[in-house]
C-alpha cells in the first residue's frame, strides 16, 4: 500500500505537524481550509490513511491500530523521528493511539472531537450507523472528494462497509492510558459535536488541566470549545483553530 501523502511549508529545524483526517474524509474535505494557515510557519504532512481518498485500499480492515502503524511507516520512511499530530474525529483516534502506543515519535497531539471510549459520544449517536448504504452519502462532499481523487472510484461501497465495521468496534482506552500520555494534549471540540462536552472535560482532568494554582503558570494540556460549532464544522473553523494551534505548538 502506498500512504498518499503531501508535504507543505518549509522544515525549519522543528518538528512537523501531521494531519490526519476523518472517517471517508481525504486532506481536503478535513484540511482544506486550516492548511495552508498551518503550513506558513512549518512543516506540514498531510496523510491519507488506508482506503481514502488517493490512498488504494488493501485486504485488511480498517482500524486505529493499522492507521497508527501506517503513520510511523510513512514517518520512517520520510526520516522523521519525531512529529507534532493533529487529528479530527477518527483522526484524532489515530493520534491519540500514536501518542500512547508510539510515545517516543510524538512531540504534542492536537485531538479534535475525540472520545476514549463509546460512553464519550451522545447517548443515541450512532444508532442505526449498521443501516448505512453507501448511496445514502451519493452527492455529499465526502463522495464527490472521493470520485475525485480515489484511484478506483468504484471501491466507495467497500470504504462505507469496513467503516461500519470499525464504527461497531470504536477503540478504547483506559483513564490510565490517558493519565500516561507524555505528550501534551490539546483537546478540542465543537458546542454540538457527537463528543458530550462532559467527556472532554473528564479527559481534560486527566491530562493534569483545569486545576486552580499558581496564576503564573499553566499545564501543558490545553482544552478548546469552539461555540456555534457542530462535528461536521470542527474543521471550518480555521479562522479559530489555526492561531491556537500554532501557539500551543510552538509553546516551550
């Protein structure tokens, strides 16, 4: 398999940031506006994991873990040893399995709209997501990027089905995992996204954030909650996101 990838920016002497996309998203449905704003003051990498977009699928099924491995790869292969993530919805499940399964090629994660386990998601949310065809997404952004930039247009019915599947087996992780993360975290989310902003908070806990002291310090952890804002438009937000991002990137 080849991991489609692209390279923007310049590389001057610090980590790169990441980007990993969302479930039948690509770089430009995830992307496509936040970009270019990253890319002015560094490296980016954008990927496009196993089955999406310019990425060929193989016989194997769509998981966090296979995603994360296909990362380091890509990494590996690239000559980078250490790399800033930035991943929304499944892609921050991506970067969240690469920050505690890979620690030591993570320098900081950027997690938005993300939940350890299934309880983090409204109650309801994904019921009836086994009923899903793939005609149902005919004319969405998702399918016309797809149409586009796929090399075999035709495996769209393919790519719904093995997500269905994962979205039945959503991966987890335990409060202990979370609590070890070496990288400093920031979350983010939307006011009405599928994550409950309880979740957020409770991981935010977690990761050592929100704990009244010395005014002059801060934790390392960071949480955002973007108002007016829905999972669908977490990535919209770029006006928002990118001067935040950037300044908790580039934070000693």
């Amino acid at each position: 398999m080849d991991l489609y990838h692209e390279v923007h920016g310049n590389d001057r002497g610090g980590r790169p940031l990441v980007l990993v996309h969302g479930a039948l998203s690509g770089i430009g449905t995830s992307f496509g506006l936040i970009l270019p704003a990253l890319a002015r003051a560094r490296q980016v990498i954008a990927v496009e994991l196993q089955g999406h977009g310019r990425t060929p699928d193989v016989d194997r099924p769509l998981t966090v873990e296979h995603f994360a491995a296909d990362v380091i790869g890509l990494l590996d292969g690239l000559g980078v040893e250490r790399a800033d993530v930035f991943g929304w919805s499944m892609g921050a499940a991506v970067a969240l399995r690469l920050g505690t399964d890979h620690p030591e090629r993570v320098g900081r994660l950027v997690l938005a709209s993300v939940s350890v386990d299934d309880t983090g998601l409204h109650p309801g949310i994904l019921d009836g997501i086994q009923d899903l065809r793939p005609e149902h997404l005919h004319g969405s952004e998702l399918h016309e990027e797809y149409l586009r930039t796929a090399p075999d247009p035709a495996g769209w019915p393919s790519l719904v089905t093995k997500m269905k599947t994962l979205d039945a087996n959503l991966p987890r992780w335990t409060a202990a995992q979370v609590r070890a993360l070496a990288a400093p975290v920031m979350i983010v989310l939307g006011d009405s996204d599928i994550v409950r902003p309880e979740h957020a908070v409770a991981m935010f806990r977690l990761l050592g954030g929100g704990v009244p002291g010395d005014l002059t310090g801060l934790p390392a952890s960071r949480l955002a909650v973007l108002p007016g804002t829905t999972h669908a438009t977490v990535p919209h937000r770029a006006e928002w996101l990118a001067p935040m991002i950037e300044e908790f990137l580039d934070t000693p």
